[in-house]
C-alpha cells in the first residue's frame, strides 16, 4: 500500500493537581477552545471537549506520528503555559501527572461526545473518583486505588 491509513480515537480525562476546582465556568469557555487549538496545531483533532472545576475529557484523533504521551504532553503543557500567560489570577493551577487514555470504536463516537458535552450535568450526581475508577473497570485496566491520586 502506497499511504497509511490510521483510526485513532481516545477518550482523555486528566484533572487538575489533587483534584482541586480551579477551572471555573469563566475559564472553561475560554480553555475548552484553546485546548482544541493545540489538538489542531498539532495535528490532530478534537473531535469533543469538556469537563468541569477539576477535571477535562477531550476526544482526540491522533495522526499515526503522534503518540498518546506525547498528545497529552502538548495539550497539559500548553493548556498549563497559556493559563499562567493569560491569567495571573491562575498561578496556583497545575495539571496533575497522570491522565487516563481510553481508545474507542468509530460506533461509539456520538455516544463519547455526548457524554462530554453533558460533564456538568453528570458530575451533579457522581464525583470524578468514581467516575474515572469506572472507566479503569470498563476498559479491563488493571489498578492499585491507592496509586490513581497520588
């Protein structure tokens, strides 16, 4: 075959440090857009992004030269660089370390994005704890609880 021809689509959850709320509703409608800049700046694309004060979805589409650290690493270095840039007010925001990257079938697109864009309705009845735990168990990945919140 003369060209490469590649599906990629994962479903990334990252929080912010300890898990603490510091993306208000007035940062999310302008960090929501950028996040989707760099997805595109870096060739790939952002096909959903939410979230809600202490924690991000993005489903992403990665080109075949992208790996998923590296996606994760342009997007929460970037997203963190711009905010302390922009927003003075944000010095104390940090991404945690860890992110969790869950690959799913081109069936399951609508069914993804529609579970990001209603983030804040979800989290009015689960925390992220349980919800991310649920993802780790729906996708047979194997866990230690007392490692996830370092």
């Amino acid at each position: 075959m003369s060209h490469t021809f590649n599906s990629q689509l994962i479903h990334c959850v990252f929080s912010t440090k300890e898990r603490r709320a510091l993306i208000p509703l007035e940062l999310q409608v302008r960090l929501w857009p950028y996040l989707g800049g760099i997805a595109r700046e870096n060739k790939m694309v952002a096909l959903s992004v939410g979230g809600v004060e202490d924690h991000v979805h993005i489903l992403l589409s990665l080109p075949t030269t992208l790996s998923i650290s590296k996606a994760m690493q342009l997007i929460k270095g970037g997203s963190s660089k711009w905010i302390h840039d922009t927003f003075p007010e944000y010095k104390l925001f940090s991404w945690q370390e860890g992110y969790g990257a869950f690959s799913i079938g081109i069936a399951d697109v609508d069914r993804t994005v529609n579970y990001i864009e209603k983030q804040a309705e979800h989290h009015a009845k689960r925390d992220f704890k349980t919800e991310f735990i649920s993802f780790l168990k729906k996708h047979n990945i194997q866990y230690d609880e007392q490692y996830i919140w370092d």
